[in-house]
C-alpha cells in the first residue's frame, strides 16, 4: 500500500486489528465498560443537578441519556468489530486525509480535560489518606505520581488496560453500594422519601438528558477503539449486523447503565443530603473521625474509580488520536505519554464547580460529529469500506486538500446549535449534521472524488488521478 502523496498515514498501532488479537470477551468487555462508567464526575453532575431537578428527573434523566449513548456506542462500534480500524483512521473517510485531525483532536481534548481532573480527585483521595494514617499532605505530588501510574498502565496497552478493569470493576460496585447505604443510614434517608422530593424548576428533564449523555458521547466517537478487540467469529463479521454486533450491545449497554445509575443514585442522595458535590468531603462529612478504617477503604474506592476510568476513557482515546499524527514516528505508549502530561499540565480541576455547563460544551463540540460519521456510514455507505484506501495518500478520501469541506459545512452550524437549544442540543446538533452532510456529501464531494461505496459500486476500484496539482484543485 504506498503512500503516494506524501501523509504518513500507516503505523503498527492503527493497522487494522488482525483475529489473533481480538481477544477481550463480551464478559471481558463487559467489566471493561463497568470500569470505564465508575466515573465520580458523574456522581458530581448528579448531585449539582438537585434541586434544579427532582432525584426522579436525575434518574430519568440519566437513565434517557445513557441509553441513546450505549446506542451510539454499539452503532458506531460496528466498524472495529467488521474491519478492525480505529475511530482516527475510519475519520478519514468522513473528513479526509488532513481533516481527520480536526474531529480527532476535538474528540481528544474532553478526554485529556478528565483524564487531569478526575487524576486531581484520585490524588485527593490519595490524600487524605495520607492525612488519616501518617498526618501529612502533599496533594501536588500526589497528583503526579497518581498521574504517571496511571499513564504507564495505559502505555502497557489494551491487555494490561483490561486485567486492570477485570480485577478492580467488581470491588468498585461493592464499595459503591456500600457508600450508598452509609449516606442513607447516616442522614435516615430512605428510597421513597428521597424521590418524593420536587425540584425547583431552575433546569429542564432535556437539560438534564443531554448532561449525562455529555459524559459518554465522547466515548460514543471511539467505541471502534475497543471492539476492535473484541473476540467475534468471523462468520458473525461477514453476517447481519446483529451478529456481528450483539456481544458489543449486551456488554457496553448492561455495562454502562448500570454502573451510570448507580453512581447518579450515590451522587444524587449525598447531594441531598449534604448539599456537597464533592465525593471525597461526602465521605469524610458522613464517616467522620470516628471510622478511619472504612473512610481509608471509601477513599480507595475513589482511587479505583478513577484509575479505572482513566486508563481506558480518557487516556486510550487520545493515545490513539496522536498516533494518527505522525504514526510512523509516534506508538501509543508515546501518544498516551503526551496526552497524560497534557492533561496534568492543563490543571483542569480549577473548573471543578461547572460539570454541567462543560458537559453542554462537550455535548455542542461532539454531537455533530457523531451526527456525520453515523450518516457517513450507515446513511451513505451502508457500512462499506475500502480499507486499502484508508492507508493510501492520495486516494478517494483525499477531497480537496485533503479536507473534506462536506464535512465542515456541516459539522459548524450543527454544533453551534447546541448553543441555541441547550436543552435538546445532542438532538439538533445530530439531526442538523445529518440533514447537511447527506446532500452535500452525495450529490456534490462523492460525486467529485468518486466514492464508490455511496453508489453502490464497491467492486470497482476506482482509479483516481495522483497528481499533487489535482489533489489541491480548487471546488
């Protein structure tokens, strides 16, 4: 496969994923996904939510949310098990050669934005157990030694990333449900006087919805990432799209919203009850001196919880993403390094009191992309790929300059949309994006840089003219 117009675009980490390693099984990946959502930024949008919202609103809310996510998430996961390829490189066909870097790099920075923030609640964590057992603090360098542990977890690759998730997602949930009760014996709360509180009104059910979908719609982009590595047969790939895909539904969907729901009820009843986002000063408000020994096991349960959520969402994504850079030159222990540093550098725990209007941010940067590469795919291409030309410089993806201004035009009024109608934003910003790139895609780039795909001709090898000068023809 040669690279004819001068892009680096093949390195040992984005080729396609061959059977020998697809190795994570939908039990596997089933404890990857209940690693991934023991997020504690969830148990912190949840209990900033009340009283703008009713507990009741909360679950809904996080129960709607998440199930359009885990829908995006199988769907969007569908070209890693069928071909193999990562999220950066199926881009490519979206935005072409060059463009890739603009989605990938937008994907990137909500991933290295958490990846330093919930390392700064790990480390806080961190510390007050070392305040409890020895009487001394240093959150700073807490923070980056949890930080660089983190980081060479993730550099090990996606099998250490899963040993990790296996042994530590079971623990998580015990300590989880254990936290809950606490919480509610501790403040005499039960189930049925908790959700027949009301909320004041200050904030809609949509708003709500598209703030828990803002967790993990940055995860619905790269779901690729892992079911790349996912063991599927190969009679199931070349079949239906649910056999090929009904081990990826059963372990991101149970895996998802279960973790998600149980950490909005935790988030949502200290909330209530303490009237403090913060889960580390829930825990120390409701133990108290008095139980050093289960607040030191309540604070790990933090540590684990961000460690796993870390290594394989907000790490793993963007290692990947700066691989797709310069990938003959950079692996993904070097991409995961990069994006580590950036994320600790950037200091994002400054902003820790406004999760949800960053989550409304996240949801207007990323909806329409997911919004473009559904159509993409499903729409126009009805999941058809030429992989070869995907590595190949100068090929059909290359549009003009290598950027497909399909894309763009659809991508910027979508996503401001989210601005316009916060409370539905994921919808507009996805149905806009859909509406744009169909026609602009078919009936114009397709047509100009033939994709035979679109016109359902994928047996004929179209052959394009590789001249620098054409690649660069003005539209």
């Amino acid at each position: 496969m040669s690279e004819k117009g001068g892009l680096s675009l093949r390195g040992k980490d984005i080729e396609p994923t061959p059977d020998k390693k697809r190795n994570i099984s939908t039990v596997g990946f089933f404890f990857l996904w209940v690693g991934i959502a023991v997020q504690l930024a969830t148990f912190s949008a949840a209990a900033q939510l009340y009283p703008s919202l009713s507990p009741m609103q909360i679950i809904l809310a996080a129960l709607l949310g998440n199930f359009i996510v885990a829908a995006l998430l199988v769907l969007l996961g569908d070209f890693g098990i069928k071909y193999g390829i990562p999220y950066a490189v199926y881009i490519r066909a979206c935005f072409g050669y060059l463009g890739t870097h603009i989605p990938s790099t937008i994907r990137a920075i909500p991933a290295i934005f958490w990846f330093g923030f919930q390392t700064w609640m790990g480390a806080f964590a961190l510390d007050q157990i070392m305040i409890i057992l020895f009487g001394y603090s240093n959150l700073t360098l807490l923070i980056i030694l949890f930080g660089a542990i983190q980081i060479i977890n993730t550099a090990m690759g996606i099998d250490a990333i899963k040993k990790f998730e296996i042994l530590a997602a079971p623990s998580i949930l015990v300590i989880g449900i254990y936290l809950q009760y606490l919480v509610m014996d501790r403040f005499d709360i039960t189930f049925s006087s908790l959700f027949s509180l009301e909320g004041n009104g200050g904030l809609s059910l949509g708003y709500g919805v598209v703030v828990f979908m803002g967790m993990y719609i940055t995860m619905a982009l790269n779901a690729a990432d892992f079911t790349r590595f996912l063991k599927v047969k190969s009679a199931d790939k070349k079949g239906t799209w649910f056999q090929a895909n009904k081990g990826s539904a059963i372990a991101q969907v149970f895996g998802l919203l279960s973790s998600m729901i149980l950490f909005t009820i935790i988030g949502m009843t200290s909330g209530v009850a303490t009237g403090n986002w913060n889960p580390i000063e829930t825990m120390t408000v409701v133990l108290g001196e008095g139980n050093p020994l289960v607040l030191v096991i309540c604070l790990a349960f933090v540590i684990l919880a961000q460690w796993s959520t870390n290594i394989s969402a907000n790490l793993l994504p963007p290692g990947y993403i700066i691989v797709n850079y310069f990938p003959k030159k950079i692996t993904f222990a070097h991409g995961a390094i990069i994006a580590g540093v950036i994320g600790l550098v950037a200091q994002p725990w400054a902003v820790a009191d406004f999760l949800p209007q960053i989550l409304i941010i996240i949801s207007a940067l990323l909806s329409p992309i997911a919004g473009i590469m559904f159509c993409d795919y499903y729409l126009l291409r009805k999941r058809q790929l030429n992989i070869e030309e995907l590595y190949t410089s100068g090929g059909q993806y290359r549009y003009w300059n290598n950027i497909n201004p399909a894309a763009l035009l659809a991508y910027i009024p979508a996503g401001l949309s989210v601005f316009f109608f916060p409370d539905y934003g994921f919808f507009t910003a996805f149905l806009i994006s859909n509406i744009l790139y169909y026609p602009l895609m078919k009936y114009w780039i397709a047509k100009k840089y033939y994709q035979p795909e679109i016109f359902g001709k994928i047996e004929i090898h179209h052959q394009l003219d590789t001249q620098e000068s054409e690649s660069k023809e003005a539209i």
